[in-house]
C-alpha cells in the first residue's frame, strides 16, 4: 500500500479530509480547503468543474494516481472522485509522500504546500510572541 494512501487514512480519522464533490468544493470556495484531490479516472467534465474550483484560491489542485474506489477504501466513502484536504500538515505529509514515491509534478506542489505551511507557522509563532505581552501585562511603578 502506499504511504500516501495512508495519509489519506489518517486525515479521515482525523476529520482533516472531505470526500465528495459537493463538500470538497464547498470548503474549497470557502478558503477553507489546502488541497483538493482528483482520482485518475475522474470524467473530464469533473476535472474542468475542479480547475474552475480552485482558479481564484490559494487550494492546490492535485490529481492523484489512484482510483476512485482506493480512495474510496482508505476514506469509507463509496465513489468518490474528489476529496479535499483541510489541515495543512496533512496536505504536506501527503504532498511529500507523492513527492518521493513518483517525484516530477508532486515536487513543485510539495515545495508550493511547504511555502505556504512555513508563513502560516510564522504567523502563528508572531501572534504567540505578541500574545505573551498581553497575557502578562505591563506594570507600572507607583510615583511617590
């Protein structure tokens, strides 16, 4: 079995993936999605629907080299040619897998989703550092 079909199974129990078309490009329009997977044997009309999901937002399309019924036995949903990602250690744990088993494409999405994972964690350690100040407060000495 691949290791990134084991990301995929641990996003499940996680709740970090959403399958279906109907879900994944709900939390794709809404910012919400890091990457949407499409199966290799999606219909073309869905490979055009999932372009024109992704076009205006920062989700990375991938489309994945398996079949809709693996992805349908790692994630329990029978038929699904879409899935979405929302966490984003998971998109790059996955990313990175797909990376390293085939390389060529899957390594410039990685770096993409490794970027992106980098300025979200610098955010989050400046907001922590800013927070720190605040929690303790400042104390003024008494003028006598």
């Amino acid at each position: 079995m691949s290791k990134a079909l084991n990301y995929l199974g641990i996003a499940r129990k996680s709740g970090g993936i959403e399958t279906g078309e109907d879900n994944s490009s709900g939390l794709v329009k809404a910012g919400k999605a890091r990457i949407l997977l499409v199966a290799k044997d999606t219909s073309d009309g869905a490979k055009r629907r999932a372009e024109g999901y992704v076009y205006e937002t920062g989700t990375i399309l991938v489309e994945v080299p398996f079949t809709k019924d693996e992805i349908a036995g790692i994630t329990g949903k029978s038929g699904c040619s879409m899935a979405a990602i929302t966490d984003i250690g998971l998109a790059a744990a996955f990313l990175k897998a797909l990376a390293e088993e085939l390389g060529g494409d899957y390594t410039e999405k990685y770096e993409k989703i490794k970027a992106i994972q980098q300025r979200i964690d610098k955010r989050k350690a400046e907001k922590s550092k800013s927070a720190v100040g605040k929690k303790m407060g400042i104390r003024r000495k008494k003028s006598v």
